[in-house]
C-alpha cells in the first residue's frame, strides 16, 4: 500500500546512545516533516524539508539532526539520546502548498530514553 | 499560550449523540483550518478541511470556522464506536517555504455502546 513507512517501531535507548530514525515515502511527495507527540503538549514540528537535499528547522530542533539526501527518505537523527527525548514520533509528508492534499503520516515510532 | 487551543476531554458520549469538538486559535494569519483523526496506536489521517468562515459537510461531519471569534469547530452527527478517536484541530499559513501546520492538543473522544 502507497503511504509513509516508518522504521523502528519501537525502540528502547539508553542516555547518550544515538540512533536514526528512517522515513520513506512512496508518493513523489515534494514535503516531508518529522513531529514528535507528547502527552499534553500535542504535535510539535521538530524538522521539516521541502525537497531533496533540503531542510530547515522547526518548533523544537534541538538535540536532532535531519538529512534528506533522496526524495522519497527523510531521517532523523539523535546524536546522544535524553530522557526528555522520550516520545512519540511521527514523519508526514504532502505533495504541495495545497491544504487540500493534507498530510499523510507514518504509523509512528514510540522511543523511550531510560 | 498556544496558537491552538484546544480540550483535551476526555469525552465520552451514547451511540447516536450528536459530538461538538472545539478549537480557538489566536493568530489571525491563520487561513485554512483542517480536522485530523487519530485511532489509538496509529498517525492522524485527514478528516476536513475549511478555507473560509461558515460551515462545510461531508456525511456525518460538519466543519465550522468563525474567523472572526478565532473559533473552529466539528460536530459529528448520529456518533458511532467506530468514531472513538483522539481528534485534533489543526491551521496552516502558507509561505514560500512550504506549507506547516499548527496541531492543537487534541480532544479524546469515547462513543459507547
């Protein structure tokens, strides 16, 4: 099925491990985010990119890295994981300025920093 | 305070009751307004969208946007447990570097049987 594919699922770090965090899109969509959702505090963009070898930050960037070196991938990075990085992560991606498109998200990866 | 504000519930209410989930917003720039739901475990998908101040439908669902008073709502008509769902109003300014989206918290919705 076309969509955003999200990869891990899960994950358990400890503090100050790193990892990435894979997004890839089968839609030819121009737009990719990463959000994170906290209980109380909504989604949050935290990277954005508005195509291949861009991006730009968003409402909370620090602590993470982005990297869009093909289209259909946007990754995210965490150099040296906290405590306070434990979340909900969402990748979205839309085809263009037109609201009427929406976004279609990914399924989420659910990170606990212990 | 946030650009969005919205509560979080949660609220649960009788198979067939008519739902009002609301929203305020406070920046004026704001000029489209959307209504996402998201299933437990899973990533919000596109409900509604709206342009301009009045109301619009699909099905069971109405969208009203009062610019004026920065106020959205969705009301959802004949609920069913299917419907149980986190949904979350959202604006959206367009710029040149690219459209981006403003969530509020979301609104846990319980139907019961």
């Amino acid at each position: 099925n076309a969509g955003v594919t999200q990869t891990p699922k899960f994950r358990v770090l400890k503090t100050g491990q790193s990892m990435t965090l894979l997004c890839a899109q089968d839609m030819n969509h121009e737009y990719m985010y990463w959000y994170r959702q906290d209980p109380g505090m909504g989604l949050r963009l935290i990277h954005y990119s508005v195509g291949e070898g861009t991006t730009a930050k968003g409402e909370v960037p620090d602590g993470y890295n982005v990297s869009r070196l093909k289209k259909q991938n946007f990754l995210l990075g965490l150099e040296s994981a906290a405590p306070s990085q434990t979340s909900v992560y969402f990748c979205a991606s839309s085809y263009s300025t037109s609201v009427g498109d929406g976004y279609t998200f990914g399924s989420g990866t659910r990170l606990t920093v212990v | 305070q946030k650009e969005v504000e919205q509560d979080p519930g949660p609220l649960s209410v009788p198979e067939g009751a008519i739902v009002s989930l609301n929203c305020t917003y406070s920046n004026s720039a704001f000029q489209y307004f959307m209504w996402y739901r998201q299933y437990s475990r899973k990533g919000p998908e596109l409900l509604m969208y709206t342009y301009s101040s009045g109301n619009k439908e699909d099905g069971r669902f109405t969208a009203q946007v009062d610019k004026s008073s920065k106020y959205i709502s969705l009301f959802i008509r004949d609920s069913q447990p299917s419907d149980s769902a986190t949904y979350l109003c959202a604006t959206e300014i367009l710029t040149g570097g690219g459209n981006k989206l403003t969530f509020g918290t979301g609104t846990q919705l319980k139907v019961e049987l």
